[in-house]
C-alpha cells in the first residue's frame, strides 16, 4: 500500500513539472521580436514615402510587391481531417499585421510621382498600372480607383499629381 501511495505521489508530481515545464516554455518567447520579416518591410515602405529618389523607391517597390504576394501554408498545426472534409479545407496563409499589397500600391503611386516629376512619363504609366496586378479583383479599392484617375489624367496629358493643395 505505501509503494502504491509513492507511485501516485511521484505520479503527480512528475506531470506536475512536466506541465509547469510546458508553460514556462512559452513564457520566455518575447513578443517584439516574433515578426522581423514585418519591420522590414514596414521600414521599407517608410522609406519609401519619404524618398525622392526614383532608383531607391524601385527598389523598395520590388521589395514590397514581392512581399504581397508570398503565400505561406502549413506552417501552423492543422488538425489531420477525414479525406471528404480535408478537400473542403484550405492551407492557412501567413498574415501581416497590415495589407502588404496597400503599402506596395502607395509606394508604387508615389514610384508614379516621381517619374512624372522627372520627365518619365512611359515610367509613371508602368508604375501606376503596377497597382491593378495588386488588386486585379477589387474594382472598389482606394489604391485602384487613384491610380485610375491618375492614367486618366495622364491620358489628358495634364500635370497629376496626389498631393492636395
């Protein structure tokens, strides 16, 4: 009876640690630095609303419009499902904390300015268009509607530009 009583003390504190052990795990993770990936590109994007140079801001545009369109699966846990409903369930994707492809589109409006400012005309129409391959479904978009106007303008030949008086 006693070498009973010691199997279920010992019993008990062996899951007692284990589950205290499981905790304190998760614990120590520090939150801001989970998501580098996002920084980086949150600093490319600052960056390239304040730049004025059209060099630098393609690149930055590159950086981002690659960013927009990274599909990540799996890298979760996923319950393990019967044939018949695993076909019904789709891969989770990564999120950001903000919309990837409004920060390229912004970018790539700004990218537009520039080269109009420059003389670079055929260079602002390529750019403005970059915004319809990152909202080629959503008619209503903020971004899609500016560049919209924006080529229209364009096509007037008149001066645009986004900034308000």
């Amino acid at each position: 009876m006693l070498n009973d009583f010691r199997k279920l003390v010992f019993g008990l504190a062996g899951i007692v640690l284990l589950a205290s052990g499981c905790q304190s795990a998760s614990a120590t993770k520090t939150v801001g630095l989970d998501n580098p990936g996002f920084m980086t590109l949150w600093d490319t994007y600052s960056h390239c609303r304040v730049s004025s140079d059209l060099s630098l801001v393609g690149n930055d545009l590159k950086m981002l419009t690659d960013a927009s369109q990274v599909r990540n699966g799996n890298d979760g846990f996923v319950l393990p499902l019967p044939g018949k409903l695993q076909r019904l369930v789709t891969d989770p994707t990564s999120r950001f904390a903000v919309d990837v492809r409004a920060m390229a589109s912004a970018c790539s409006l700004h990218a537009g300015q520039l080269a109009l400012e420059s003389g670079r005309r055929d260079v602002a129409r390529e750019l403005f268009e970059t915004v319809f391959t990152l909202y080629p479904h959503e008619e209503s978009s903020y971004y899609r509607i500016q560049a919209k106007a924006l080529l229209a303008e364009l096509d007037r030949g008149i001066d645009v530009s986004l900034k308000t008086p």
